[in-house]
C-alpha cells in the first residue's frame, strides 16, 4: 500500500520542524502511537516514517508535508525577535501552542502586507508614541484622544461585547491589526504584541474571562506598541531588562490603559454622584462603577487605587475579597463559535476584508482565501453579510473561536 511506503524525508529538516514547533519526542511520539525511540530513530535517519507517519507529523508540526523534502531547513528568524518580552514567557522556549499562535498571527501579517501591496491599498503608518519619563496620565490621555472614542459614546455602550468590538475597531484604525489566538494558557499571555513595522499587531488570548477584560489586555499592549515606537522597548530577543525592571514597565502599561478606558473627568463625575468613602468599596459598588465604563470590576479598582480614591490596604483588602468571589463561582460553559464568528474573532475586520477583496480581484484563488481565513468556501457568503452589518450589531454572539 502506498500509505507503507518510506518517506524519503530529510532528517535534519524533521529535527527542525519539531524543535521548531516547540515539541520534546515523546508529545509527537504519542500523537503518532510510536515510541519516542522511533521518533528519535527518524531524526537520526536511521530509519524513515512512512508516507502517512511523515503526513501527520506535518499536520501535527503545521507544516506544509514538502518541507520534509528540503535539502535543508528554511532559514527564518526567531519568533522572539518578533514579539515583546512577556514575564512569563522564556525566549526561544514557548509552549507549542504559543509557538504556533505566534507563527500564525506573523503570517497573516505578512499576507496582509503583500495582498495590500497587490491590490495598491496604502497601509496605515502606526505613529502612537510612548515615553517611560511620561506619566500614565499623560500617555492614558493620548491613547484616549488617538483612538477618538468619547465619553458620550462610551457611556452608550449596552454590553460589554459591544465596547469591545468598538475599542478593537478603534485600534485597527491606527494601523495595528488585532488578532484573538487560542489554546493558549492565561498563565504565559493574556496579550502579546509583535514589533514588526509598518502593520504592528496585537493578538489576545481569546481564553480572557470576559470582552471588560479582553479590552483592557487591547489598550494594555497597545501601550507597548507606544513605547515601542518611543524606543523605549525592544523585541524579546533583544531586552536586557532584569525582573524588577520589566515589572515597572507592565506597571506602566497597566496605569496607562487604566486612564484611557476610564479617563479622569468621567471617573470624577460618577464618583461625585455615588459619593463612596474610600474604605467602603465592595463588590456590588464596584461592580456598578465598572459596569458604567465597560470594563472589569479590578481594573476599576486598579484604577480608582491610581487615583487615590482607593489605598493600597483598601485595595488589597477588596482584590482578596474579589478573588474568593470569583473562586465561589461556577463556571461557566463554553458558547459555540460559528465559523463566521470565529473567522471574525480571530482574524479581525481589516484582514478578512482585504482577503476578500482580493478574493474578488482575482489576486488569490478561493482555495488561498479558505486557507488564510482558516474557513471554508460554503460560508463566504455569510462573511460578507456579516461585514456588511458592522462591528457594532446588538447580537451577543461568541467572536473568541476559542
């Protein structure tokens, strides 16, 4: 049968594609049912998979099944030399599905760039700057003002999935693309940005809890995306920060999305209106100021902390008492993402978009569009429809593809 027949694979590339993909022998030797010795054995050469061993190892490794064939391995630069220093996350050693979360993200960055350089569509020039010797006040500000989100607006929000879609509508406007990414623990990344200029990006972890916290990850990295044009960081390859030092720098980020989603005068004029003495914040009040802006109950209370309407006791007092109120709670089951949704969801408006336009050009086939929106043909109708609507449609409907 021709699925028994040899590979006749090169085993330096096999090597390659898995300690690329971030795998140790024995995950890959488990998806295969083969012992990790048969695995290593393959690397080696001194023994070669079979046809349809060497077709799931390039499924598993995402990787097109003719690079096994090369006679050497592509040359491409680290992925840390991509995306910005995370706490937790060693450069060189991320997860696979972090791995894979950011070739995918870079990928459809680079699509994009050469789609809108085929179809002459200009590309958006990201010039939102940052300074560490700025305050988050100051840099809060200029976020709020770049992004032109009012407060008039803001207070017309009716859900949080609502003010979400329009915070992530307002960033792509700047010349950033947002991308969701899966399967990725909350623990190495709620969000992660890429330095690659023109065309920055901004992925976020679709496993965050809610579209308040989705929002606050967005302005959170787009704050990096500042100091990054400030020279102020670098990709994770190059940053020689130690701990102590990289905490202030996600200090400041946090402080700095913190104003611009609930900026100084709003806050002022409910805090008048709700009239809380500093030490009496509970849950159901901060809830009910955090719900006023659309976002989470402990940003507001980190914002409110910032302010000086919150001490640190008080502070710390409440983030323990919300911890045991988020542990106390069931959770919640999964919505079902339609394939639109989740289309949406991951790849952003301003990508499928152009993917579609270029469908339409006759610059790429529908085979290339199914593959760079990760969806199928049958729904393409669908997905025009659903751009057609706008981002700001009132259907709750689950956009994670998580």
């Amino acid at each position: 049968m021709a699925t028994s027949t040899q590979a006749l694979v090169n085993p330096v590339v096999l090597t390659w594609a898995r300690q690329e993909s971030g795998y140790e022998p024995e995950p890959v030797a488990k998806r295969l049912n083969v012992k990790p010795e048969q695995v290593i054995a393959w690397e080696r050469g001194d023994k070669k998979p079979t046809v349809r061993q060497a077709q799931e190892l390039a499924k598993f490794y995402h990787r097109p099944f003719g690079v096994f064939f090369l006679p050497q391995p592509p040359a491409i630069p680290p992925l840390a030399a991509e995306y910005r220093h995370l706490p937790n996350v060693k450069p060189g050693i991320e997860s696979p599905e972090f791995r894979l979360a950011l070739r995918i993200m870079s990928l459809r960055r680079e699509t994009a760039l050469e789609l809108s350089e085929e179809l002459g569509v200009p590309v958006t020039e990201f010039n939102v700057v940052a300074h560490l010797s700025e305050t988050p006040a100051t840099v809060g500000a200029r976020l709020r003002e770049t992004l032109g989100i009012t407060a008039e607006e803001q207070v017309g929000w009716t859900s949080d999935w609502q003010a979400w879609r329009r915070w992530r509508e307002a960033v792509e406007a700047l010349g950033a693309l947002v991308f969701q990414f899966p399967k990725v623990s909350l623990d190495q990344a709620r969000g992660v940005s890429l330095f690659s200029f023109p065309l920055p990006v901004i992925g976020i972890n679709s496993k965050e809890s809610s579209p308040a916290a989705r929002s606050f990850t967005l302005l959170h990295e787009l704050t990096h995306l500042a100091l990054a044009v400030g020279k102020e960081e670098m990709a994770a390859l190059g940053e020689t920060r130690d701990n102590s030092a990289w905490m202030e720098v996600e200090r400041f980020a946090e402080e700095s999305a913190s104003e611009a989603l609930v900026p100084a005068e709003m806050l002022s004029v409910f805090l008048r209106k709700m009239s809380v003495r500093p030490d009496n914040w509970d849950i159901p009040l901060m809830k009910s100021l955090s719900n006023k802006f659309r976002v989470t109950p402990l940003a507001m209370a980190t914002r409110l902390r910032a302010a000086g309407e919150l001490s640190w006791d008080a502070y710390n007092r409440w983030k323990e008492e919300w911890n045991k109120h988020i542990a106390s709670l069931p959770k919640k089951k999964k919505g079902f993402a339609l394939p639109v949704d989740k289309t949406l969801g991951r790849s952003g408006r301003p990508f499928t978009q152009l993917v579609l336009e270029a469908l339409d050009a006759n610059r790429i086939t529908s085979v290339e569009a199914s593959r760079y929106l990760d969806l199928k043909f049958d729904h393409f109708d669908k997905l025009r429809n659903e751009l057609r609507t706008g981002p700001m449609r009132r259907a709750e409907s689950f956009d994670d593809g998580e």
